[in-house]
C-alpha cells in the first residue's frame, strides 16, 4: 500500500457484524472482502431487538425502506411477574422511540436482517467456504490464511467471527466462560397465541431462575421466543443445537398461562448455552482489529450483541474512511478508544442482569420490582439514545 492510496479492508466473519461492517466501509468508499466460513450466508432462525441506536445507522446506510416493510415496531416492551403475568413496568417503544430518540425500535427475522445487508452489498464482496486459520502482520500489510490452502492479502483485518474468534488468539489468550444459563429458542404462529399478540410488544416474564421472552417478527406472522433456564449437563464450546420442546414445558411449569401457551404452540426449539468474555484492554494491534462478539462477546439480556456491533461498525468505517498505511494504526487505536468503554459497559450491564431478572421470589425481588415499576423514560437515554457518529465527531484525530 503506498501511502496515500485509501487501505484494503480483509473482514473475516460474515455475520451481523462483519456484514455492517462491510455495507458501512462500502458506503466510504473503501474496497473491502468479507470472508466468511459457511458454504452458504445464512443466519439462525430466530429474532432480534435494534435499538434506535443502531437503526439510525441502519437507516444512514440506506436501509429504512427495506427494516420498515419488514420489521415490526414494538408499542412497548413489558416486564411482568411469572406466576400471574402481572405487569412490573411496561416501557413506551413504538412512536415514542421515534420521538424521543429519532429513530425506531425494530423486532426481526434474523434472516431477514441478514438478507437485507447481503442485498445491499456489491455483488462478489463476500468469499464463502473460507475458513481463516490465522494472519500475519507485517509494518506494510496482513496474510490470512485459510483451511484450503488459500491466501489473500490486506492492508488491515477485521475480525468479525464471532465468539470463537480465531483473530482474537492474535491478542489475547482468553476462553467464553459459561455463564450456567442456557436458551431455548424457537418462532410461533402468531395466530395461535392471539393473547401475547393482541397488541405487538416485547414481552419478558421474570421469575425464580429463569426468565421468558417473547415479540413479534417478520411482519407480525410469527413470534420469537427465547426461554433463559439453568444449564443442565456439560457443555463444550459448540453450544447450540436441538432442544427438545417437553423440557422447555417442563422448565416452565407452574408459570402463567401466557408463557405456557408460547411453549405449547411450539414444534420445535433450538438450544443454545450462554457464554460471554470478560472485557479486555485491547483489541487492536497496528493492522488487525475485533468487531463484533469477537471483541465484546456478552450475555443477551440487554438485548445489545447486534447493536453494538452495528455501533462497531459505522464507527470503524468512519475511523478508516480517511487512513492511508502511515495513519492506519492511529486509525484503528482511535476506533478501539472510542468503542471499548461504551461496549464493556454494555458487557457488564448484560452480565448484571442475568442476576437481578432471576431472583427468587421475596424482599430483593420486589424492591427490583418496585424500582423497575418506578416510570424513568430517561432509563434508557444512554443506550437508545447514543449517536456513534456524533461521537466519531467528537473524538477527532489530534
Ligand atoms: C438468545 C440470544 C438472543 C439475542 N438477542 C439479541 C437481540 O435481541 N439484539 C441484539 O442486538 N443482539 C442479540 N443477541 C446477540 C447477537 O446475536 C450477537 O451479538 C450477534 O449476532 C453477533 O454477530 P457477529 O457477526 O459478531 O458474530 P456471529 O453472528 O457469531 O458471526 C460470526 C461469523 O463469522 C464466521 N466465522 C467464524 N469463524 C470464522 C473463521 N475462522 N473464518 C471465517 N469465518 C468465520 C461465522 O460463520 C459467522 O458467520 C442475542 C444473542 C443470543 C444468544
């Protein structure tokens, strides 16, 4: 790379993170390769919560019309008591996120959302059936290897595998930790549990161990379920497969009717043991960077992994927009500075919560109760309401 020539962009990972990051890179005007493992794109059939923080940027990048006709918009998202489905708090989403934020909250199809970024990218921008095995740095670019032999060259890598990364090995030597909860996932025929559909919200029951989530996706003909219950038996590092629907009604009986109806409108659910990392001081070197689950892995119970790797994005792409191989380190020191403290916040926010959603029922859970149940619309102000770029503005090179 000479240097003023704008840099080339290897991203390995073609999921959520990876693919931003490409549609965001592609809108500045920088040349980019995704590689990506899997024969074919694809995401896991189930749903996903943005945020106003992340669809602003969605939106920026030119996405409104295809979210709008395919997401539904929550009116609000409700926590309610297990046992009664009693309403804890209930949180106005739906024109007042608009209002309050400038911008929607989405429930989706994880496919559709996959779909729609795969769509947008310039055709041939993704290499499938690439599994990176390692890279090499050197002061004028990377190496990647890959399984079948192949190599290709960059002026800097992005990780964006995911929680297993093998780019991550490159700076730090660190494993997931088990965080002892697991999920049940699976999607519904809206028309078969009308009660939880009768207005479209994200619905969260809190109880004993466990809790149950549950909103509308792909345009409101299904819900998406995802039941949080201890991990039973071992599991090793590839945590997600089958589950079977009589232990998810097992694991729920005695709750409410809302939640059993879900359950019992099931065909099948997937399974999937939760694991996350601790925050680390470091995700870049001079040529190599982490986007994604690869850089901030963490427990689903803010509902955030996806928006803020969409938030990861749109801020490394700014950060790249204008390096050439001499500011390229600089570059990517500014992305990490400006990301790692929002996203360890997030971390360990979303690790506080597997604790204080699963008390058992007595004075700690009703003084979390009363202090959920206590109306605060600015509770959310440091989540939804965060502009990256803004901030990217803020944290200007010196
Ligand atoms: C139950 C549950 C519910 C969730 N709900 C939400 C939600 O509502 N909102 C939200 O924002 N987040 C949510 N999340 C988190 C969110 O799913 C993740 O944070 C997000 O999908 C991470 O995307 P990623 O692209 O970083 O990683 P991944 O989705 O893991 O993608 C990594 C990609 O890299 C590829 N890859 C891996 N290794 C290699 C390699 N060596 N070479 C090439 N390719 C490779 C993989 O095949 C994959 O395509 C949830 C998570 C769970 C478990």
């Amino acid at each position: 790379m000479r240097n003023d020539t704008p840099p080339r962009i290897a991203v390995v990972g073609g999921g959520l993170a990876g693919l931003t990051l490409a549609l965001a890179l592609h809108r500045a005007g920088l040349e980019c390769r995704v590689y990506e493992q899997a024969p074919q794109l694809g995401e896991v059939g189930a749903g996903i919560q943005l945020a106003p923080s992340a669809t602003r940027l969605l939106h920026r990048l030119g996405l409104e019309p295809a979210l709008r006709s395919l997401a539904v918009e929550p009116a609000a998202m409700e926590f309610r008591r297990w046992a009664d489905s009693s309403v804890i708090s209930r949180g106005l989403l739906g024109v007042h996120c608009e209002q309050r934020y400038g911008a929607p909250y989405y429930a989706l199809h994880r496919a559709d959302l996959h779909r729609v970024l795969v769509e947008a990218l310039p055709r041939g921008t993704v290499r499938l059936g690439a599994r990176c095995t390692g890279v090499e740095e050197d002061p004028d670019g990377v190496v990647l290897r890959f399984a079948d032999g192949s190599e290709a060259g960059a002026d800097a890598v992005v990780g964006a595998d995911g929680i297993h990364s093998v780019l991550r090995r490159a700076l730090v030597a660190d494993r997931p930790r088990a965080s002892g909860q697991s999920v049940y996932r699976g999607l519904v025929e809206s028309r078969r549990v009308p009660a939880v559909v009768a207005e479209p919200r994200v619905l969260l029951w809190l109880g004993p161990g466990r809790h149950f989530v549950c909103y509308p996706v792909s345009d409101g003909r299904l819900v998406n379920f995802v039941a949080t219950v201890p991990t039973t038996g071992a599991t090793d590092e590839s945590w997600s497969g089958q589950g079977r629907v009589e232990d998810v009604v097992a694991a729920y009986d005695g709750w409410c009717a809302d939640v059993t109806s879900v359950i019992g409108a099931a065909d099948e659910v997937s399974l999937w043991a939760l694991h996350d990392r601790a925050p680390i001081e470091r995700w870049s070197t001079g040529r190599l960077t982490l986007l994604g689950d690869s850089a901030h892995p963490m427990l689903p119970f803010l509902g955030q992994g996806a928006n803020q790797a969409v938030e990861d994005a749109v801020a490394l792409a700014g950060c790249l927009r204008d390096a050439t191989s001499g500011t390229l380190p600089a570059a990517l020191e500014r992305y990490e500075s400006m990301r790692r403290p929002r996203t360890t916040q997030v971390q360990e926010r979303s690790r506080g919560n597997s604790t204080a959603f699963h008390l058992p029922d007595g004075d700690a859970q009703r003084e979390r109760d009363a202090r959920m149940g206590t109306p605060a619309p600015e509770r959310q102000d440091w989540l939804y309401g965060y502009d990256v770029e803004r901030s990217l503005a803020a944290h200007q090179p010196a």
